[in-house]
C-alpha cells in the first residue's frame, strides 16, 4: 500500500488578506463668504498633523504635505467602518460643524480613516488681486468616507459651521473661522 503524503501550507490570515495602503491625496481649495469670491494660487505653507484613525487592522503612515502645494497625502488602508466614523462624529464635532462632498448625509456613517489636523495655515491670492494673504486653522479633521460607487471626503472642525443652501445639497459650503478672525469657505476636492 502507497502512502501519498499531502503538505498543507497555513499563511497567516493577515497575509492572505494582507491590506493595501494607499496615498491618499486630496487638495484644499478656498474661498471668501461667498464661492464668487474664491483665491487662486492655493497653497499649504505649513501644516502640523496629529493623527490618522483608521479602521482597525488597517495599515497607516505619516501625514505629509509638500511646501507651496495645495495638497495633503495621507497613507492609509481603506476599509470603511462605524468605528472610524463614531470617531470622526466626537460630541464636539455635530453635524453643524462638517460637511461632506457628494452626499446629502449631514454626518458619515461609515469611514475609511480620517486624519487629525492641529494647524494648517494656507497661503492664498484673492482672484482679482495679487496680493498673498495667509491664514491658519486649528483642529481640522478631515476624512474619507464612500459613497455610491467613489470614495468622498468630509471636513469638520469645532471652529467650522455648514451655510446650506436650501434644497441643494451640493451647494453647501462649510465656513471655518482662522486664528486671525476671518471666515472662509472650504471645499476638498
């Protein structure tokens, strides 16, 4: 009688379904009390990160953004959860103090991760000027979420308040106050 012996190979789950980081890039675009009177030349000057909050056993890196860019990359793993959304959704943080692009949700159900801003100051050139002002915002969070078939990020702070257009969603705006005093219209792109 033959003997056949069978080798079974055990991965670890983890690596079988190891999960993927990814750059995760989204640009900051500006405007004034109204999106008629937006800035040009868009740019980060500074920025100091505390966190990323991610879905657990989702892969994170360091926050990071490139002096005189409008953008900021956050590497992070992207598997929506309650948890991560709960998170983003502190008392503190209501449904009159972010805004999400491209849902009419006043707050998200569900995240992929977010990213805990300390300060961010922006430098900017209102359009039909060329003088460069700058102003800087503390405790943004800002994180992605999914809907339909795209991924869409949503902004808060304690400092941000949502001006809503009534029966339009799309043309809500979310205003943050700067440690200067001034208001300004935010939108992520």
């Amino acid at each position: 009688m033959k003997k056949i012996i069978f080798t079974l190979l055990l991965l670890p789950i983890s690596f079988a379904f190891a999960a993927k980081i990814h750059d995760n890039e989204f640009s900051f675009k500006i405007g004034a009390d109204n999106i008629k009177n937006a800035f040009k030349k868009v740019k980060i000057t500074h920025a100091s990160f505390k966190d990323i909050i991610a879905t657990t056993g989702q892969p994170t890196g360091i926050a990071s953004y490139t002096v005189g860019s409008s953008k900021i990359i956050v590497p992070s793993g992207r598997k929506k959860s309650e948890e991560v959304a709960n998170s983003f959704n502190s008392p503190a943080i209501d449904g009159t103090h972010m805004i999400g692009y491209g849902t009419a949700a006043e707050k998200p159900k569900e995240l992929n991760f977010y990213v805990h801003i300390n300060t961010i100051t922006i430098s900017f050139v209102v359009m039909d000027g060329d003088d460069q002002t700058s102003a800087t915002f503390e405790d943004l969070l800002i994180g992605q979420g999914h809907e339909g078939g795209n991924n869409n990020w949503w902004i808060a702070g304690p400092n941000c308040t949502v001006t809503k257009d009534k029966g339009n969603y799309a043309e809500n705006r979310l205003e943050c106050t700067s440690i200067e005093g001034a208001k300004y219209i935010f939108e992520i792109r």
